[in-house]
C-alpha cells in the first residue's frame, strides 16, 4: 500500500513544482529546491519498494515500510493545505479576472505566510525521512519467502483493444450438465414458486453459473419478469424491494417507487398477474432470506427464485432444490479454462514448451474456476518463456488443508494485485468504496478516478478519462472487475467486482488506510483517514470528528434512509482537502452551502436530488471543479458564476420525465449564456438549453470547445444551423452529438458540414429535417448509433443510411412519412438494435435476403398502420428479442401460438407486448 500513497505524493510533489515555476518569485527558489528534494526521495522510494517486490519481506521491513507510508500521506497533507491556503490569493480565472498583483509582487503577508508555513512543515518530514535510512540493511535478499511476492509490478499494461473477456458466462467452463439442469428445472419445474439453490464456497464459480443461466434465451422467454440483485451484509428491505422493481419493468418506477408508497403491497400487487425469475446472488443468513422471501407473493404460472449462497445449512432450510458446487473442476474442464484464458490470442493452443509447466499451474489451482481464470489472466501477459513460467509456479507455494481453496485463491490474487502498476491498483482498491450490491456506471467510476489523480497524464491527445477508461478494461481483462453491462458496440456500461474480488481489495483498504467503510454505528477506530464510504447515510457520521477527519479527500454516501443533510453538513464541511464529493440520491431540500467552503473540491455529484431547484452565485468559489453532475435535479438555469469554473471538464445537468420519455418536452436542461466558450476544458456538455442570442455569439463561442467529447444541445431553431455547424466542425475530438430543435415542427438545417468531426460515433437529431445531412455517408464517419426523432422525411432513411460500415443502432421516430420501411438486400451489416416508433403511414416493413444479418432485438412502438409482420424476420435466427409498445390488437394477435403466422417468430425466445391502461401504467403480455 506504500506504493500507492507514495504514487499519489509524487503526483502532488510535480504539481506544486509547477506553481512555482508559474509564480515566478524570489523567496520561492529554495522552497522549490526542498519540494524537489521530497520528490527525488519519493521518486527513490517506489523504485526500492518495486525491487523488493521480486525479493520478499521481513517484519522489520514491513514496519519501515508502513513509516514510508506515513511520510508520503504527510507531503500530500502538507502539499494540499498549502494548495488550499494559496489558492484564493492565485486562482482566478485568467479571463473573468487577471491574477492579483499580489501573486507577482511579493508583498502579500497571506502568501509569504504560507510559504514559512510549507518550509516549516518540509523540515519535520525531511526528519522522519532520516530516520528512515536503514532501509537497504533490513531489505531481505532475493531468496527470502518468495511467495510472498511473486514477479514484479508491471507498468507496460495493454491498451484497450487488446483486453480479453475472461470467464464469459457466454462461454462456461466445466458447469454445462447443472447449468442444463437449472434451466429445465425453471422451464419445466411446474406451477409452483420453487426456488433453487447453487452453493459453493468464494471462487466456485456459481455467480458465473446463475448469469449463464439467467442471461439463456429459453429462460428470458419464459418469464414475464426478470430481476438480478446481489444482497449485500447491509440490505435493507426498502432498498431491496426498489432494485427488484426498477429491473422488473423500468418504465414503472415514477409510479410505485415514489415516497410514501407501499412498495411491498405495489410489488405483491403487481407480481400477483405475472410470472417472473429472480437471482439473489450471494445470501448470507436466515434473516436475509425471511426478509426476502415474505415481500414476494406466489406469483403465477411458475415463478422461480435462484439463490447463490457458500452455506448448505442455510440453503437446506428453504430451498426446493440444491445444486453443488465443490470448486473443483474437472481436471479436463479446468484444463480448458485455463487455455481459454492464458492462450487466446493463440486459439487457445498451449505452446509445446509450456504444456508440462501449464498443468502443474493448473494443478495448483485446485480446480477454482477463479483461481484458474484469474492465474491465465495474469499469465497471458507474459512471454510464453519456460523460465518465466516455472518461477511463476514456484511462487505460488505449496498449500495443504481443509482451506486450501480460498487460500490458493488469495495468493493468486496478490500475484494479479502485485503484477498491476500503482495506478492500476488504486483505481482497482477504488471499489471498496461502492457498496457490495453496487452496479457502478462507467463514466462515474471514471470521473472519480481522475479527480483522485489516479490516471497517469496522457501521452499524445488522448484525454485522462480515455486513458482510466483502458484502466478499467484492463482491470476486466484481468479478471479483476466483471462488466456488468455492456453497449451493443462492446463498450462498457457498468461494472462491479465479485464477492471474493471484493473481500480481497477490502483487507488491502484496510491493510493500508485506503478507504474506510462506515456502516451503521459501528465504532471509528482509524486515525487519518483517507476516503470514506458511509453505508448508512446519517448514522454514525458523528464519530468522524476533528484530526480524522481533516485528511479526507473522497467521500461516498449512500443508504439514504432518512434525511440527514444536517449531519452530512456537518461533518462534510470539516472536509477541507477533500477532492470527491458524491452525493447521489441524497433527500435534499436545496444545494449543500457546506459544499462552497471545499476549494479543492474536483468531483461533485447531486444526481437525482430532485428537490434542488438553484445553484447558488457562490459556486464560483470551487474552481478547482472538474466534474458537477447535476442530472435529475430540478436545476434549469445556472448562474455566470460558473464562468469561473475554468477547469470543469464535465458539466452535466439534465432530466428525464421517465414516465413520458418519448414526448418532445420529456427532456429538460440547463440554459448557456455568452462566456461558454471560456470554458475551454469542457469535455462533456449535456444537455443545455441553447438561448438565442444577436449575432448567435453563443453559437460560436461553442468553437472554442475543441476538447469536447459530448455536446447536448436543445432549443435550436432553422436560422441556427450554419453558424452551429461551423462551431462543430472545430470539435474535433467529438465522438457524440446530441441536436434538438425547438418543437416537433422546428426544422433542423445541419446541411453545412463539408469537415463533421472525424471521431463521431453517436448522432442524435431531433426535429424536421429535409433529408439526412449528406456529411452522414459511409466513406468518412465511424457512426455506430444514430437516431432520428420527429424528422418526418418523406424519402425513406433506410436508403441512405443502409451501407454505414460500423452502425449497430437505429432508432427512428415519427421520422419517416412513407408506408414502406424495405431493408435492401445485404444492407445495415452491422445493425444489432432497430427501434421504429410512430411512423404513422408505415404498413409494410421488408426484411429482403442478407439484410441486416446481425440483427438481434426489434422494438416496434405505437405504429397506428402497421397491421403484418416484419416479412424476412422468419429468415433472421439469431434475432433474440421482440417487443411491442402500444402496437395495435390486430398485429399482437398474430403473434398468438394459435395465429397461423405465428411461425414467422417462433424462432425468438423473448416476445413482449407492452400496453397503457387508464392509470398510464404498463401491463405486459407474454407471447413467448
């Protein structure tokens, strides 16, 4: 954990370098030359630290070591406080307001008072580092408890295009016969409610089992609902009952998950009608399940319950059926795992020279599924050298007992943690801060990860968020981090760690004061704490007082069971280093005033505080800010105060009426004033309203954001095209854009693009439209998703878009005025996901021969005339999914097993039918 602390010091230590030299004052050159002396001995440091990780560890090391430690986290604290006392003399925005004079002339007491200060405290660390010396005396040699330590840190990881998917529930490994099993059990098990039991201890793999079983095709159609939840140690019953029903039907929680409903009785209410699955994955006692088991009615038509839990006790006790898994795989099927994951980039083949070393690492393995996958992870980064591998063996040791398993286990986990670069590692121990149960989406986890300054600088133009984003696949690739969920073009969602993973990464945290989770009241034993994760949201917080609190940088609430702003305030407001801020879900009223005090504040999210209406002028004292998220507030207007925000990256601020999403005015954002364009590091600008201005100076000013990944931009009229396309053409880097006029009749002239950002991947345009821009053709764009709304083209899209090489989406939105939709033959190779909705004329839909090969689910949505099935579909196999939103009766009663053109889909397991009844609620239909 040394390395980590010393990594994050070093990070601090070029920073404030590079003020000095900004700030180019007399009294600052021998303060400068005792910053660079803490840096040359961090920097000194992390190599002995990544040398004795080949060799191994004695407990005198490993005191001394823990001292590094200590001394890296007080340069951070001082380097931080001495950031946060410079800051408001400094730190304006070079626009709005030049520098003080101050900051050059050398007068101001504030600053010289900070500079004895910094000088002061660099003396009382240069005197621990003395006595740190000894270090090369007590350091063991190369043949010291080997493994303990195993190969060396590696700082030459893979890009993103080069990570596998390992353990892929797709492709299950040495569970085929129960995996058989479980799903005829759920498909032929009778009318009853059943529930089914997988046990096995951590690594057995029976999370993998459940998703290949959950994710089959046969069960996705059989059921009416599905639900996926992992219970956490700290479930509540509340919480609980909220996940099954948002997965149950999106589109129901603005009806039964608002406060002051009873949610028990809406989901017995409404589970009463259907059939549905759930998985709880990893149940750990009899209170859990009670708790569980008497919110769910009996449902109808066989409703099944899967349960994953390592106690056969408790699994015996209420279950109809167990399942076990021992851990050990087959010494064929432990084989093959081992081949997929180690040798895939040679079609699993074992090179000659390694097929004897590979079975005796296999060997150690013990048949773990995770320990297998884990150990080919780690091993299919290394040169396939016989020398290499047999040292890799050896450090695995030899381990004998009734906890053989688990412990093969934890050392195969310290070998991947030790093979990742300190880096990597913080953003991997970074996940103690989610909650077990906890989903967490990818731009969020990525966005904190950068303002914790865990991602390397970039070389060339790839950003820092780019660059976490191929941490984060490398994690997966490793076997590391699970990708929850994934986009159709392969791009991750969302992502979680396993139990096992997760127990691990906790020790580390606690091993090195990395994160400490506050659950409940339990007792606040850690001094100097870094980051904390509060699992209840208002309890407990009290005990996080005075100097433990004062070295915070990040902070995580969640569990909100009660209002508690009072309490968060203050304690958050004693947070004065803090960078992280994430206040997601949080019950208040209106913005947090304690939050202005945190000038070092990078990352701060409200999401879904519905309640805060305002953001106060004083935002502007928060300039460090990087990322303000303030989705699903009731924020429409923000004060030029934000002007000053000269390092905000992403500025996101929209929200959804998910009861009516599909309306024109379902969407609302924040207004943009004239000054935008000052905001020059903007990556992320989503959604805004954009005010029309004389002379369109906002339009333009939008040019200036050449950083910009993403722009989201509403309220945009005819007149506005050519000066609004004449700003995207400068974005070079912008991969999606999101366009909306100002009401369904509003046209959008986006014809003045000769140069369209040569990046774009995801194009959303809402309004009339005379015909498809002609800069959307296939020889110079990398489109993979687009969707037009409201566009009611009189030429059929389909004809100009049908040759895109890499689109994989298509939504289309009373975007067509014509009767026939005709997929020509060999057209939209790639497409995956056609979504076609209120194209009113529409009757006949033509899939011809060879068109859309790939083609895997279709909505069809509120299309008044269309009364056959899509004709072709009969030809497409490997379509998976079918649903109907307010489509009429007579094209739903074709879909009955009783309709003689029912044949055209008997080949798709999931057919859903969705209706409105009078209370605007949905009621589905199974035709499956």
């Amino acid at each position: 954990m040394a390395e980590i602390a010393i990594a994050a010091a070093i990070t601090l230590v070029e920073a404030a370098i590079r003020y000095f030299n900004n700030h180019k004052l007399n009294r600052v050159k021998d303060l400068r030359t005792e910053v660079q002396y803490l840096g040359t001995w961090l920097k000194g440091m992390q190599a002995f630290l990544r040398d004795q990780e080949t060799k191994g560890t004695t407990e005198s090391l490993k005191h001394k070591v823990e001292q590094a430690r200590d001394v890296a986290y007080d340069i951070e604290d001082v380097l931080d406080e001495f950031m946060l006392h410079t800051f408001h003399q400094h730190h304006r925005h070079d626009i709005l307001n030049k520098v003080h004079g101050a900051a050059h002339s050398a007068k101001h007491w504030g600053i010289w008072g900070s500079f004895s200060d910094l000088s002061s405290k660099i003396r009382k660390i240069k005197e621990k580092i003395n006595n740190l010396k000894d270090f090369a005396t007590i350091a063991p040699d190369a043949n010291t408890n080997p493994s303990e330590y195993g190969e060396s840190s590696s700082t030459g990881l893979r890009t993103a295009h080069q990570v596998m998917r390992l353990l892929d529930h797709n492709d299950i490994v040495g569970f085929e016969r129960i995996s058989e099993d479980v799903i005829r059990q759920l498909i032929h098990g009778g009318l009853e409610l059943m529930t089914i039991s997988l046990v096995g201890r951590g690594g057995s793999g029976k999370t993998i089992l459940a998703e290949n079983v959950y994710d089959s095709k046969d069960v996705r159609g059989k059921f009416d609902c599905h639900a996926w939840v992992h219970v956490s140690p700290s479930f509540s019953e509340d919480e609980l009952l909220r996940d099954v029903f948002k997965q149950f039907f999106p589109a129901s929680e603005h009806t039964f998950c608002s406060a002051g409903r009873d949610l028990k009785a809406n989901l017995t209410d409404y589970l009463q009608r259907k059939s549905y699955v759930i998985i709880f994955d990893d149940i750990c006692n009899e209170e859990q399940w009670e708790c569980i088991y008497k919110a769910l009615p009996s449902g109808s038509s066989g409703s099944k319950i899967i349960v994953t839990t390592r106690k056969t006790d408790l699994a015996s006790n209420f279950t109809n059926c167990i399942h076990k898994l021992d851990g050990l795989l087959a010494k064929q099927a432990a084989c093959d795992l081992f081949h997929k994951s180690a040798f895939q980039s040679r079609d699993r083949e074992c090179p000659p020279q390694l097929r004897s070393v590979s079975e005796k690492i296999v060997g150690k393995c013990e048949g773990s599924p995770l320990a297998i996958a884990t150990v080919g992870a780690l091993l299919s980064k290394k040169p396939m050298d016989l020398i290499q591998w047999n040292k890799f063996h050896d450090s695995l040791g030899t381990v004998i007992g009734d906890d053989a398993n688990p412990e093969i286990i934890s050392r195969i986990l310290r070998q991947s943690y030790r093979e990742l670069s300190s880096n990597h590692r913080s953003c991997f121990l970074y996940f103690t801060m989610f909650p077990e149960d906890c989903s967490i989406e990818r731009g969020r986890l990525i966005r904190m990860w950068v303002a914790e300054r865990f991602v390397a600088s970039p070389r060339g133009e790839k950003t820092l968020e780019e660059v976490a984003e191929e941490y984060l696949d490398e994690l997966i690739g490793r076997n590391l981090v699970r990708a929850s969920r994934r986009d159709l073009d392969g791009r991750i969602r969302s992502c979680r760690v396993q139990s096992v993973m997760l127990e691990f990464i906790v020790d580390k945290s606690e091993e090195g004061n990395f994160v400490l989770v506050l659950a409940d009241q339990n007792t606040v034993s850690a001094e100097n704490i870094r980051r904390l994760s509060v699992r209840k949201a208002g309890t407990a917080l009290s005990q996080v007082t005075g100097n433990r609190a004062e070295n915070v940088r990040s902070a995580f609430f969640s569990g909100w069971d009660k209002p508690c702003s009072r309490t968060i305030g203050e304690v958050v407001g004693n947070f004065q280093l803090l960078r992280v801020l994430d206040l997601q879900d949080a019950p208040l009223d209106e913005f947090p005033e304690y939050v202005l005090s945190l000038s070092l504040l990078r990352y701060l999210s409200l999401r879904n505080a519905t309640k805060i209406k305002e953001v106060p002028k004083s935002i502007k004292k928060l300039s460090c800010l990087e990322t303000l998220d303030l989705r699903q507030t009731g924020v429409t207007k923000l004060p030029k105060e934000i002007l000053y925000l000269h390092n905000l990256r992403h500025l996101l601020a929209y929200r959804h009426d998910i009861k009516n999403y599909v309306d024109f005015d379902s969407v609302q954002g924040v207004e943009i004033f004239a000054g935008i364009g000052y905001l020059t590091n903007l990556q992320n600008l989503s959604l805004v309203k954009y005010k029309p201005d004389k002379h369109c100076k906002i339009l333009r000013e939008l040019g200036r954001l050449t950083q910009l990944r993403k722009l989201g931009l509403f309220h945009v009229k005819s007149a506005d095209g050519k000066h609004l396309c004449t700003s995207i053409e400068k974005m070079k880097n912008l991969q999606t854009l999101d366009i909306r006029s100002t009401s369904e009749e509003e046209y959008l002239d986006m014809e003045s693009m000769p140069h369209p950002p040569p990046n774009l991947q995801r194009l959303y345009l809402k309004g009339r439209l005379h015909k498809i821009p002609e800069w959307v053709c296939p020889s110079r764009n990398h489109l993979s998703k687009i969707g037009l709304k409201w566009s009611k083209l009189e030429a059929s899209p389909l004809d100009y878009l049908q040759d895109l090489p890499e689109l994989v989406e298509l939504e289309l939105v009373d975007a067509y005025t014509g009767i026939e939709l005709i997929f020509a033959v060999g057209s939209f190779k790639k497409l995956k996901k056609l979504h076609v909705e209120k194209l009113d004329q529409l009757h006949t839909v033509v899939i011809q021969e060879g068109a859309v090969p790939d083609l895997q689910k279709m909505v069809l949505r509120n299309c008044v005339n269309l009364k056959m099935l899509p004709l072709g579909i009969n030809n497409h196999s490997g379509v998976e999914e079918l649903l109907l939103y307010e489509m009429q009766e007579e094209f739903v009663a074709q879909l009955h097993k009783s309709s003689e053109d029912r044949v055209m889909v008997s080949h798709i397991p999931i057919i859903r039918s969705f209706t409105l009844d009078a209370y605007k609620s949905w009621s589905v239909r199974n035709l499956s």
